[in-house]
C-alpha cells in the first residue's frame, strides 16, 4: 500500500508549528513595543498654537524654568504660564513679531491660548510636581532636554513600569536640589550619579512609594 | 503636518457652559467634541435638532477630518488652557479655605469652605470658632450640593414667563411709589430667619421709610415659644441656650438636643466630652431623657422614659413638686402655685420623677433641664423656673441677647391680607405656600395680592404662585453676616461668582430701600463699621482680622441669673391639659425630619440617601409609632427581601387627611404619632420628585407642633420603604460592648468578659500576613460612648469621596455605597428599648479576607496597613466583598455618577453624562468611580497622601519627613462633632490614637477571625442611676466570663419584621 502521506508532510507539523510560534512571537513583540507608551507616546511633537522654542529662553537667554513653570515647587500641578507670563517681556521685547500675535490677541481679548497637551497622566494617577522637584528629581528626569527643544516632544514613557524604575532606585536620579533645574547638570568629576544618590536617600530620608495607594487614589 | 487648532471651549463662564447636557438626546461627549470642531454647525444643531442635511454634512465632515493623519491612532489633542491674568493667591492644583458661615434659623454655623481652583468642594467646621472647633452637622456638610443643584432657576420670571431685570427694576420702583403713597401699609416684607445684623439693619430703614409696613419672620419650624418663656423670664430682647460645658446632669425633656432639635454642634460637643471616659474614676455625666419618640438623645440616655409631647407639662410640674422639696426657691414656687393642679401623666413611674429630680438637686449648679423648643410657652417658662431653682441660669443655662427684634408673625400677615389692605408681598427664602398653617390657608391669600414676590435660591411652591420670581443666591455666592449661636458676630463670605444671575436678600432688600445694589462686602462692612464702632487703619484691621478668621467673638452676655416669678408665674398658668390619647383618638406630633429639617433640603441626594439616624429610613418620611399602637389599629410592617413594606394609613385631623407609610419605631410611646415635616414637594426637582408625603397638610394654627384628636385609618395599600438596616440585631456576635460606669470602674478590662474573646485559641493566620513597615502605620479609634450616632459622618465622607447616589430603588436592593455607615442596635424589651450607635467603615484588615480572593491584585495592602484598592485593575469579580466579614465593600453595580437614576436599567440607551455643575463639586483628588468597579473607605488616602507629600516638600533636603502628630484628620472624623472618631499613626507616640488603641476597654469586631482590624472601638461606658425605678445597672453577662456568648447584648427584637 502506497502512502497516503507524501514524504515531506513528516516535517509540515514542525514547519507550522515553527510558523505559529514566529507569527505569535512578532505579534507579541510588536505590541510589547507599538501599543506601549515607549512608542505610543514618546516622540509626540505636536504643533503649538505658539512656536515658543524653548531652547531659546532657556538656553540662550537663560531663563530658569520656574520664572514660568511658577507652581512647580509648591503644587501637584506645574501651571502652563498666563498670557500675562509671556507679556512681562513681550510688551517691550519683540513686541511686533508676528508669531507672537496669538499672544497679543490673547491679551487683548482675555481668551487663553490653548497650549496643546504633551505629557497626560491619566485620571486614576495622582501625580505630584512638588513632591519630586523638591526631594532632588530634576524636571529632565520625567521630561527630557527640553532645554534643547526647539518643538517639546514627549521624551521619556511616561508608563507604570518606568515610573516604577525610579521609585524603586532613586539613587539613579536623585540630584542637589540647586540643580533641579539645570538640565545639563552631570554629577561633579570625581564623583558618580549612584555614589551620589545613595548619599541623598540616606541624607534625606528618600522614601518613594512603590505600594498603590502612592499614586492611585 | 497638523491642522490648525479650533480654540477649544470657552472657558467656564456664561449661561451656555451650565446648560443641561442631556437636553438634546446625545451624549454630552459627542456634543462636546462637535463644539470643537464644528462652533458653528454646532449652534445649527441645537436649534434644528432634526435637520437631517446639517447631521450628515456634519458627520461626514468629521468623518473626513478624522480620517486625515490617522489622528485616531493617537490619543486625542487634548489642550491646557492657563489664565490670561493669573489670579492672586490662586495656585493651581492646591486647595484654599474661607471662612464663612451657613446661616440657619437659630444661628448660622462657622465654616471653612475649601476651594479648588476656584470652586468650593467642600465645608469643614470652622477650627478657631469656639462654638464650631472644626466640627459640623450632615447639613452643613450635604449645604455644597445644593449650590450646584441643577434644579436652581436661572432666569428672573414674571408670572411664569421669563423677565429681564429692567422689568424687575420697574417692579421695584413701582413697589416704592405704592409703598411711598400709602406710608408702607400696602407693603409687606415676609421673611426666613437669617439672624443676619445687616439684614436687621436694612429692615430698620425700609421700617423708617415706609413706617406701617408689615415685616413678618415665618419659621415653620421656630414658632417663637422659647422667645415668649425667655421675654417673661429675663425680659424682652432675651434668649437662652444650653450650656453644657460643666453639665453633670441633664434632663431633656421632648428636646432632642443632640440632633433635630436646631442641634447646637457646641451641644453636642460639650455633652460628649463629658461623656468620655478613659480610665477608672473619671467622671461621666448623667442623661435622663423624657420623649415621645426614640431620638438620637434617647440613644445616649441613661435613664428614658417614654412620654407624650403633651405631657410634658404635667411631667415637669411633678418634677418642679419634688424640686421644691428638696431645693426650691420663690420662682419655682410662684410658679407651682399658678400652674394647674395636673396629675401624673397616665403610666408615669413617680418614682422615676423623685429619682431623677433628686439626681438633679444633688447636682444642683452643673444639672440643667431643657425642654423641647417647639413645646407650648407656658411648659417652656416652667422649665426656666425649675432650672432657677436648680441654679442652672447663668450656669448651664445662659441667656443671650436676641438675634432679632420682634417681627410679626405669619398669623398677622394673614390677617392683614385678608383685609385686603396689602397690595404688595415680598416674600425672602422659605416656602410659605408649602408649610404654612393649612388655615391660613396662604395659597388663597397669596393669590388675592396684586403683586408678590419671592425670591429664594431654589425655586419652589411659593416661587410658582407668586407673580414674581427672583433667582437668590447660595450662602456661598454672596457676602452676608449672622450671628452664630453664641452671639458671635460672623461673616458670610462668597467662595464663587454666583452660578447664575442670583441676588443676595441683602442686595435685594437694598434695592427696596432705595439705595444701589451694593458692590462686594460694602453693606457688611458698613453693618460691622457700626457694631465694632471703629473706623480708619483700625476698621480695615479688624475687617481683614474678620474675613479671615470668620467670626468676631461675642462681647455682651446677659448677666442675669434669677428668672422673673411673677411673670413666669403668669405663664405657667396656662400650661394645659392634654386628653388622654386612644387608638381612637391619637396625639399626632409635627417632628422635623434629621435629614430634610423643615424640607429646604428635600431636593438634596445626599441627605435624601443618608439614612434616618434611627430608623434608617432613606428616601422617603413615614408616621411613626409604637408596635401596641400598631396592634391596636391593625398596621403591620413587614421585611420582605431587605424592603420594609408598610401599610399605608390615611391619617385625618380636622378634616384634612393625608396618606402615609406608618413604620412601626421601637420606643415610641403608645397612642402617639410622629409626622416627620419637609417632604412631599415634587415640584422642588428631580431629586424630591416622589419621596415622601406632606405632614403640613395637616398642620393648623393651633396644631403647629401637637395634634390631639388623630385618626389613622388603614387603606389596605402598602408602600415599598427603603432602610438601609434591616436587622437590628447582632446575631449574638457582640459587635456593640456596653458597660456601667461602675463596671468599668471594677474592671476596665471588661470587654474581654464579652463575648467569646477570652475563649479565642491562640490564632495563626493560614495566609502570609503583609510586610508592615511603612514610616506611619494607620489606625482608627471610635469611642462608642461618645458617638450618639448622629450621621454626620456618612456625608461628611460622601462630600469627601465623590460617594453617588444611587436612589431609591437601589437603596432597597442593599446597593447604597456609603463607605461609612452607622449601625443602629436596640437592646432591651421592644416597647422599651436601649439602642446604641456604631459607626463601621472598612477595617482596613492586617491579615484582609478581601485580598486572598483578588484574582487580578486590585485590592493590596500597603506597607502603611491600609488595605487599598486600585480602581483601574478592578474587574468586578466582587469576591472581595464576598469574603469580607464586615460588609463595608460597595459595589458600582451601574454608572451611578453617568446615568440618571430613574434610567438604570436601560443601559446604553439612557443618555450619559452629568449635569456640569454636579462635576464642579467633585473632589478632584479622589477618582470618580465607574460601573463595575469595587470601592471602600480608603481612610482618606487622598489626605493622608497629601500630608506627606506637604512634609517631603516642607523638608526639601533634610531628613525630617514626618507628619506632625495631629495634623491629618479624616473626613469623618474632622466633622464629628462628638470627637469619637480618632485617626492617626500608631507607629507617634504622641497620637492619641495609640493610646486608645492601648486601652483595656478597647475592643475589634468580630475577633475571633484573626484579622486584625486596624478600626477598633472602645466599648460604651452607660452611667446608670441605680436609685431609679427599672434601672438596669449590669450590662456584662452576670454568669462570669464566657458562656453567654452574647445573648445578653445582643437580645433585641426587630419590629414587625422577620
């Protein structure tokens, strides 16, 4: 009697199950990475209704980031700056600029400019500006070199697990709190990031919350 | 490339934002997102809702745009819209706190109103006024809702019809020029009780430009008596309160101090600290309490006797007889003599009077006998006299003077619009066509005046019958004063612009005067400029000073300490006597409902969902009565799956009849009826819509508190009830621990004597217990000798924790959410009760049942010992509150905070969404749950975050990160006015919730489960009087330790049910 199977299904089970295990594998991969923050989000570069650049007032004139981010230090929220903000330097300093005339109309009329949103957390998380900024985690830590932005982007996930990284070694982070907002900060020559840190957790009692209830209320 | 941005909505201002989402069938976030992408076509839809051509234009305009870019692969644009001016002080995402006060008919109460950008969330006592000292009742807590209540008017009317103001304007000038001509005899003022100086000072000028007008104070629920008994007894311009900071022993006599009674918060502290007992040999007060039906106050008496309201009279002169043996004095005596000779009330121990008056003169100077308010003059004027005698004036009893001068009664402007002499009716606040005496019959009167005029915050059933209706503003929208029950001077400070155009009383009686509306706090300034008699550097300090701390101290108290015999005499004399009452012919009592006082707060959810302190009725009012009244008319209640289903009467007096639930209350007294006032109105919103029944219907002049001559007739109609605890038993499980003072003073340690604790086997959980080595470890505290289970909590937790309503329906199938709940048992006989308090909230288990059952870890311990839940992982599996001993576990069975609650059950097609000024009271730091999520009390994590974020922040790079002792306060227990609840830190000895933790007498529910509540109480300490007749001295199981198990305590019955 002839064989019903020809010789090459003895390896079609392996060949498929090879196949189901790669397509699975991709498939499982590819959301791990694409339906994660790290791509969802990360790099979301929208177009403001101003082209304020930041690497201009910050790195070319200067500014530090709370003569705007004002509330940064004292609230959960850091605040978007008022119209009225922008206006303290504008009225005098390229006060005719036509990129500015949303600002001006502003102004004139009381409407607020409508700043789109980069960074959201979402309802259920508790986040707290003033809580990291004044126990030694600098804005670039969550935010990136907005310094060096022209358009701000969304630099850093901004998911569970990432937030969790730092809560569970914030030596990693942890800076001087006279640094907080230079961005460009780098631990002293002689020094390292971790050697550092772990002399501020201990100095300063840094005890991040890795239970629930820290962000979740 | 991204497209041009469309400015996103406007910001919150304007009448279009408070606009009814629901309105037009859809759903408030599709109309939303059309507002931005479309304004105009947006606009078009409102108005043409059926124009097919413009719903597909638009649909496939927004089809398109959305399918340029792929924007639906990202998250939606969402914006941050910053001032364009910053406001000063305002930091975002931080709460702030005025001090204000909500005024009420005897006294407003100071408050602190926390802000969140700009709109208050929430109402905390006032922490520096000594009559408040942080403390508040469920009315000042559940008052923020009903400024964003929808159902408030928006729009001026005139018969019916929207106005504008220059209409009003011209009615105003009109009104004057009537008014003028006539020298005010056409005008008539008819107004609530604000005890407001600036409002007295305004009534004085209208009094001066239109000399004969009317100004008539209708307070359905202060008919003035005790005003009449104090003008006699110390003269006029006087009136007196408790005082019961040293009280030792107390009497109250059909007066429910402590809760329905115009509850001083002051009372109520005073009477439990001097309740609290910590150790042995400290002292305790004494309550005896005389009442007709089992209040709050009878939950906390030592000694109750159960007594009509209308012999009340007849009782305190049996009392005032055995007082004068023992330590009477000429007004006491001058009074006796007058009264009539009345006998000892039917049923009446006289032993229980010799007893308790003998108590009273032992304690003569710190013992104080308070009656009822809203009893007959003459009673009240005996009392006085009693209380002269005793040495109680100037003591436990102080007197004040008046809030405001004399007014005119509502029975004089009656009398005077029959005349027909008034062409002009202002009405202020209150609901007179709703609870004015049914002979007056006002609705009439009100018809026959040319023109009138109300103006109220919420529109009502006087609002629809008066030619003119003014919206009015919330206490929290416009500037105010009043006088604060001690005779402090505070102020009524707005936290936000009116919602909609309302105008302040204030403001619009200055328009009557003819002066300008006023612009901000001028016209209370004024006022305090002329109390304060300063004026420059030294008037803006001392306004500053009373902004921000909110009150100015009261300067004069009357001095007086004797009562005038002869006048008090007179009026004892007409102390009445009172018809034996039958099933025939019962003795009906106009009460005030705890939740709904007069019916102001009858379109409240809040306080139509918290449940009765004693009967734990929600949603609805009933006739209440005692089971041998029921008996003999034949009424039945009954449980049928947790719903009380109670046959419905058709009550009748002097020809008026009403249709009503009866529920049968244990101890009450017998052939005596409560009617529960302030439902029944339909008209108030949606909210009221169908809760309850009218009790005014039946109230007359001459029956405004006691109704002799009731009849109920059964109908052979029963009524669905909803009660939020059906049993009233504890199953034998010792939930409730009571002891006498001398039993504890024997062994403090008593509460192991109860119940199986002593017998509990050395215990070894068979689960891991959690690692708990957090910087604080939480713990909760609740005295239950000082809780006198007035609920204050329950709303203080739902304005707190964004707790939903759920409705009537809900309620009935057990799905309130309530995170706390007070528990009401009644031990004893069920004629003749004892009941106890406790208030139970999540225990926040160290070894929790709930988490070994979680199969997706949505509910942990933290390192701190709180059991948290995490909403976004919760599935709704719901075996946490399966397996939970303690029941504390809610469960979001619908949408509650997106659907309305008549529309439950229709799922997707019910329209979604929330009225927008609802949202504005949200707590923004507490996450509004969603349908088939589990909640629970979370012991405030939201405040405890909070604290420890402001200490990391205060302590920047040193290592001091501590919370200082003292300074968080959960929600329930920063309203407690009893001071029962304690919260803290067992890990700082400085808490004092570690020391009462550590006391003998402190005890967990339920023990034997092992797991190790972190929510203990401390078992209620009675003081007995053991020389009364049937008292009962021994509360622990008399056969030692051990075999009884619990039947002693837990031995009462349930009426009518099971």
């Amino acid at each position: 009697m002839a064989n019903i199977f020809p010789r090459w299904t003895n390896w079609l089970p392996i060949k498929l199950l090879v196949c189901v295990a790669v397509v699975a594998a991709s498939i499982v991969s590819g959301m791990a990475y694409y339906f994660t923050p790290k791509y969802t989000r990360v790099g979301y570069q929208p177009t403001q209704p101003v082209e304020f650049d930041h690497s201009l007032h910050v790195n070319q004139l200067g500014m530090d980031c709370r003569y705007c981010h004002s509330q940064v230090e004292k609230s959960a929220h850091s605040n978007i700056p008022a119209t009225q903000t922008c206006m303290n330097c504008h009225t005098q300093i390229k006060a005719q600029s036509p990129k500015l005339e949303p600002v001006r109309q502003s102004w004139k009329t009381g409407q607020p400019v409508p700043w789109v949103r980069i960074h959201k957390a979402p309802d259920y998380v508790y986040f707290n500006h003033s809580a990291h900024v004044n126990r030694g985690i600098s804005c670039v830590a969550c935010h990136g070199h907005v310094n060096h932005m022209q358009v701000v982007w969304h630099d850093k996930p901004h998911s569970m697990g990432w937030c969790l990284e730092c809560h569970r070694a914030p030596e990693n982070h942890l800076r001087p709190l006279d640094q907080i907002t230079n961005l460009d900060w780098e631990p002293p020559a002689g020094t390292s990031q971790r050697e550092l840190g772990e002399k501020f957790v201990r100095e300063w009692n840094i005890n991040p919350p890795v239970s629930c209830s820290g962000c979740h209320r | 490339m991204k497209r041009v941005l469309q400015h996103p909505p406007a910001p919150a201002h304007g009448r279009t934002y408070w606009r009814s989402l629901g309105e037009y069938a859809k759903t408030p976030d599709f109309e939303e997102w059309l507002h931005r992408e479309f304004p105009a076509g947006a606009a078009e839809w409102e108005q043409d809702p059926l124009s097919r051509r413009n719903f597909l234009r638009l649909m496939g305009a927004s089809l398109a745009l959305a399918g340029l870019g792929l924007g639906g692969c990202r998250r939606p644009e969402a914006h941050l819209v910053p001032f364009t001016q910053s406001p000063e002080w305002l930091i975002s995402g931080k709460t702030m706190s005025f001090a204000t006060a909500q005024p009420r008919r005897r006294g407003a109460v100071p408050l602190l109103a926390t802000t969140f950008d700009g709109r208050p969330i929430k109402m905390e006592g006032n922490p520096l006024h000594p009559f408040s000292e942080g403390k508040s009742d469920n009315h000042a807590q559940a008052s923020i809702l009903d400024l964003y209540d929808p159902a408030r008017r928006r729009h001026l009317t005139f018969q019916g019809k929207k106005a504008d103001t220059s209409q009003l304007e011209a009615e105003i000038k009109r009104v004057r020029a009537e008014a003028s001509a006539s020298s005010g005899a056409t005008l008539a003022v008819l107004a609530d009780e604000t005890c407001s100086p600036t409002r007295e000072r305004l009534r004085a000028e209208l009094l001066r430009q239109f000399p004969q007008a009317t100004w008539a104070v209708y307070e359905p629920l202060a008919p003035g008596y005790d005003a009449e008994a104090s003008t006699a007894a110390f003269g006029p311009g006087t009136q007196f309160r408790a005082n019961l900071a040293n009280a030792s022993t107390i009497l109250a006599a059909d007066c429910d101090f402590l809760g329905s009674e115009d509850g001083d918060l002051a009372d109520t502290r005073n009477f439990a600290a001097g309740r609290r007992i910590r150790k042995p040999g400290d002292k305790v007060n004494r309550l005896y309490v005389a009442e007709p039906r089992f209040s709050i106050t009878g939950s906390m008496a030592d000694h109750r006797l159960r007594l009509r309201a209308g012999e009340v009279g007849a009782f305190l002169l049996e009392l005032g007889r055995q007082i004068r043996s023992l330590r009477g004095n000429a007004e006491l005596n001058a009074a006796l003599s007058s009264a009539p000779d009345l006998p000892l009330p039917h049923g009446v121990d006289a032993a229980w009077i010799r007893e308790c008056a003998a108590d009273l003169v032992t304690n003569a100077g710190r013992s104080v006998v308070l009656v009822g308010r809203r009893q007959p003059a003459s009673v009240q004027a005996l009392a006085l006299a009693i209380n002269s005698a005793l040495g109680a004036i100037g003591n436990t009893l102080v007197v004040q003077p008046a809030f405001s001068a004399p007014a005119a009664s509502i029975r004089d402007l009656a009398a005077r619009l029959q005349a027909g002499a008034i062409k002009s009716l202002i009405i202020l606040g209150g609901n007179p066509i709703y609870n004015a005496p049914t002979d007056l019959s006002f609705e009439n009167l009100l018809a026959s005046v040319p023109s009138s005029l109300h103006l109220s915050a919420q529109p009502n059933a006087t609002s629809a019958k008066s030619s003119w209706f003014v919206p009015g503003t919330h206490y929290l929208e416009a500037w105010g004063d009043a006088l604060s029950g001690d005779g402090s001077y505070v102020s009524i400070q707005p936290t936000i612009q009116p919602l909609w155009a309302g105008e302040s009383q204030l403001e619009f009686l200055c328009r009557l005067t003819g002066q300008a509306k006023p612009i901000g706090p001028a016209l209370i300034k004024e006022t305090f400029a002329a109390r304060t008699n300063q004026s420059g550097q030294k008037l803006e300090d001392a306004w500053n000073n009373l902004v921000r701390e909110g009150f100015v101290p009261a300067s004069s108290t009357s001095a007086a300490k004797s009562v005038n015999g002869a006048a008090v005499a007179a009026l004892a004399a007409k102390i009445g006597d009172t018809a034996e009452a039958s099933a025939g012919a019962l003795e009906g009592v106009f009460v005030s409902s705890p939740a709904m006082d007069d019916g102001r707060y009858l379109n409240n959810g809040w306080l139509q969902e918290w449940p009765d302190p004693m009967t734990k009725l929600t949603w609805d009012n009933a006739i209440l009565l005692s089971s041998t009244t029921a008996k003999a008319l034949g009424l039945r209640n009954e449980i049928v799956k947790g719903i009380l289903v109670a046959d419905v009467v058709r009550a009748t007096l002097a020809g008026q009849t009403v249709e009503a639930p009866v529920v049968i209350a244990p101890g009450h007294v017998d052939f005596a009826v409560s009617l529960p006032l302030g439902y029944g109105q339909d008209e108030l919103g949606p909210v009221a819509k169908g809760s309850g029944f009218n009790a005014y219907r039946l109230r007359r002049t001459d029956a405004d508190y006691l109704a002799p001559g009731l009849k109920l007739e059964k109908t052979g109609r029963t009524r669905q009830l909803a009660v939020t605890q059906e049993h009233q038993v504890m199953e034998g499980r010792d939930l409730v621990r009571e002891a006498a003072v001398a039993e504890f003073n024997e062994d403090p340690g008593w509460v192991k004597k109860v119940g199986m604790d002593a017998h509990i086997p050395p215990n070894q959980s068979f689960y891991k217990s959690p690692k708990l080595d957090g910087e604080y470890q939480w713990a909760m505290v609740i005295d239950l000798s000082t809780c006198t289970g007035c609920n204050a909590c329950v709303t203080a937790c739902t304005a707190e924790n964004n707790i939903p309503i759920v409705g009537k329906d809900q309620v009935m199938k057990g799905r309130e959410m309530h995170w706390i709940r007070v528990d009401r048992y009644y031990t004893g006989e069920p004629e003749e009760p004892e009941a106890v308090a406790q208030p139970v909230a999540c225990m926040q288990c160290e070894n929790a049942p709930c988490e070994t059952v979680c199969p997706v870890n949505a509910t942990v311990h933290n390192e701190e010992g709180l059991n948290v839940m995490a909403y976004n992982r919760c599935i709704g599996t719901r075996y946490c509150a399966n397996n939970c001993p303690y029941k504390v576990r809610r469960f979001n069975f619908f949408d509650y905070n997106q659907r309305a609650l008549d529309k439950l059950y229709w799922g997707p097609v019910a329209p979604k969404g929330t009225e927008e000024t609802i949202k504005l009271q949200k707590n923004p730091n507490v996450t509004v749950r969603m349908r088939g999520v589990m909640e629970k009390c979370t012991f405030c994590v939201q405040r405890i975050e909070e604290a420890k974020i402001s200490a990391r922040v205060k302590a920047r790079d040193s290592a001091n990160i501590r919370i200082p002792a003292g300074s968080l306060k959960t929600a329930c227990q920063q309203a407690c006015p009893a001071d029962a609840i304690v919260f803290g830190d067992l890990k700082n000895e400085k808490e004092q919730v570690g020391q009462l933790r550590n006391l003998p007498q402190n005890y967990s529910l339920l023990e034997y489960l092992n797991v190790r509540p972190r929510l203990t109480y401390l078992g209620r300490v009675r003081n007995p009087n053991p020389a009364m007749p049937g008292a009962r001295t021994s509360y622990l199981p008399s056969h030692g330790h051990g075999e009884s198990h619990g039947s002693e305590n837990g031995r009462g019955k349930t009426e009518g049910g099971h």
